[in-house]
C-alpha cells in the first residue's frame, strides 16, 4: 500500500494513505512539487487553446486588384524585351522607341508636376539632369557598342536573362512610404541587362537610343507607377491595362499566335488562379495560440 509521509511543527511524523488522501489541483508550475506523476496532462491544460487567433481573411477581388501591382513591372520587362528583338532583327527604326519613349516621359512628367509635385527649382535640376543623361549616352555609345566582342551571345543571353530576373524580384511593389528593398538596386540591374543586350546592336545611333529607351522605362517609368498608384488606383489600373495591350502586342510579334497564348495563360494564372489558390488554402491553415507560448519582451526606451 503506497503511503505519504508528514510532518508536523511539533517535529512529529505520520503516515496516511496516498489513495484517500485528497489532492491538490494541478498548477502549470514546474519548480513546485506536486502529487502527479510527470507526464500528467490536466483537463485544463488546453481550456484556453485558441486557434488561428491572428489569420488574415483574403479578398478574391482584393488579391486580384494587388497582383496588378507586380504584374505591372512584369509588363514593363515583356515590352522592354520585345523592343530589342526589334531593334535587334532591324525590322524597325530604333530612333522611333526612343522617340515614342520620351514623349510618354514628357507627358508622365507634366502631369506629375500639373498636380503640385514639383517647384521652379525642382523643374530646373530635372532639365540638366536630363541633359547630362543623353550627352553621357551619347559619349558612351560608341564605346558601349564594342562592350562585349568577345563574349558568345548565348552567353549574353543568359546573364540578361538573370538579370531580370533579379529586376524583378527586387522590384519595389510596396505602395506606400515603406520599402522592401532599395529602387536603386532593381534599377541598376535593369540597366546592366539593357547594358549587355545594346552591346549586341550594330549601330551606335541604336546603342544610343536602345539604352535611352531603358533609362527612361526602368528609371523614370518607375517612380511615375508608384506616383500614380498611390494617387489613383483607377487610373492605375488603366495604365496596367495599356501595357498589357503593348505587351500582348509585342508578343504576337516576337512569337506569332503560340508564344501570345502561352504568355496570355500566365498572366491571367498570376491576376485570378493565384489569388483564388491561395484563398482555397486558407482552410488548411492551422495556427495555434495559447498561455504556454514563450513570453516577448516588450523594451520601452526612457
């Protein structure tokens, strides 16, 4: 017969019966002896589990609106390189992009600055800033041409493939002041890439305005989307929509009615399969909060 001994102030000791003698309630303390064994587990244990106290319920319409945000830049790549298969097979004037290019610049440009974005100083720094760009690529061209001789372009090929692909991974798609990852970082990748394929053109006035062309699509183009995201998302949505035509276009080219399907097929994957798969998966979420969770410091600077 199992029993437990006790002892009294008065120094003495007795035995009682561990099987009617009653037990303490069970506390969720380990530095404190108890009468339990020490896998016990209490009916209490798991009364205050809570599951999936801090799941964030997705919108089918919401994660559709938002992937126009990535799939915006993903257009803006697609055109970029049609462009150089253009100029590249010289089926069309490279002069004309690069024309086309800084006429949709100048218009982003007066309609940031016709609704309060910009000063008298402000529009005097941009003008030479501009200035400085084309007479740089202009200097540079010749030299730019004769980049990569000797490298195959099965190798060029490749590392502007890379190149984007790191272009768009590090993109900036955050649509308020909070940023991912530094502008600075997509853009001068998108330029290496523009860099080594304008390498590959035969002529300097190509060079020139290949590379025109990718500044102002990789480095102006950029901060007009966010300007114009974060002032209408309409009007927005209308800008995705004409690249998306430019882009559809660019691909009838490149690739005839077959590389269109395929590329039509992915993005409408990306914009309504991946916002409703991943709606789907939701139910399959478990994530599980309770008083056993370990304790977060909360630091309160003086």
């Amino acid at each position: 017969m199992d029993y437990t001994r006790f002892t009294t102030r008065s120094g003495e000791s007795y035995k009682m019966d561990s099987a009617v003698m009653p037990r303490r309630p069970w506390r969720k303390l380990l530095w404190v002896h108890q009468p339990y064994p020490d896998n016990y587990v209490d009916a209490s244990f798991l009364s205050q589990l809570k599951r999936n106290l801090h799941v964030q319920q997705y919108s089918f319409w919401a994660l559709s609106s938002d992937s126009t945000v990535i799939i915006s830049h993903v257009y803006s790549v697609a055109i970029f390189v049609c462009v150089f298969v253009a100029i590249y097979k010289d089926k069309y004037n490279p002069a004309w992009f690069a024309s086309i290019g800084s006429i949709c610049t100048l218009v982003g440009y007066f309609a940031w600055d016709g609704l309060g974005e910009e000063n008298t100083t402000s529009r005097t720094a941009t003008a030479k800033s501009a200035i400085l760009i084309v007479s740089t690529l202009l200097g540079l061209s010749p030299v730019l041409k004769s980049l990569t001789q000797s490298t195959s372009s099965d190798s060029i090929w490749a590392i502007s493939f890379w190149l984007f692909v790191l272009n768009i991974f590090f993109h900036d798609y955050s649509i308020g002041s909070k940023k991912t990852f530094p502008p600075t970082l997509s853009t001068n990748l998108a330029i290496a890439a523009a860099t080594v394929l304008a390498s590959r053109l035969s002529t300097t006035l190509s060079v020139f305005s290949f590379l025109l062309f990718s500044i102002e699509l990789f480095g102006l183009f950029p901060i007009f989307s966010r300007w114009l995201r974060s002032y209408s998302f309409v009007a927005h949505l209308i800008l995705t929509s004409i690249l998306a035509v430019v882009t559809e276009v660019g691909m009838f080219y490149i690739g005839g009615w077959w590389a269109l399907g395929v590329w039509s097929v992915a993005i409408l994957s990306a914009v309504f399969v991946a916002p409703g798969w991943l709606i789907a998966l939701q139910k399959y979420k478990n994530e599980i909060q309770g008083p056993w969770d370990p304790a977060k410091p909360v630091l309160r600077s003086r």
